[in-house]
C-alpha cells in the first residue's frame, strides 16, 4: 500500500480526454490544449512549431 501525503492546493484541476486530443491535428500539446480548458492561457512566442509553449 502507497501513502501519500495530503497537502494545501489552492485553485482548480482540469482533465483533458485524450479523445479530445487524438480528434485534433495538432503539432504540439500546446495546440492541442488550447480551447479545451476554460481559463487557461497559452502562448507562443512566435509561430514556429518548435517553440515552447508557455502555459
């Protein structure tokens, strides 16, 4: 048996369905979140696809 420790979390946790994803063309996981998270902010420095998303 596995104990874990309880800790304070302030704010919210969101799950994507990997559906979600799998049905959309995307490049990367930055692409594929967008507009499927309420709240959540994506950027991206410039378009290129190798770029890291800032989330």
């Amino acid at each position: 048996m596995e104990l874990r420790k309880k800790i304070n979390f302030t704010g919210t946790v969101s799950t994507v369905d990997l559906k979600v994803l799998d049905s959309r063309p995307i490049a990367n996981i930055g692409q594929g979140l967008q507009c499927t998270i309420s709240n959540l902010n994506i950027s991206q420095s410039d378009g290129s696809i190798e770029k890291r998303c800032i989330i």
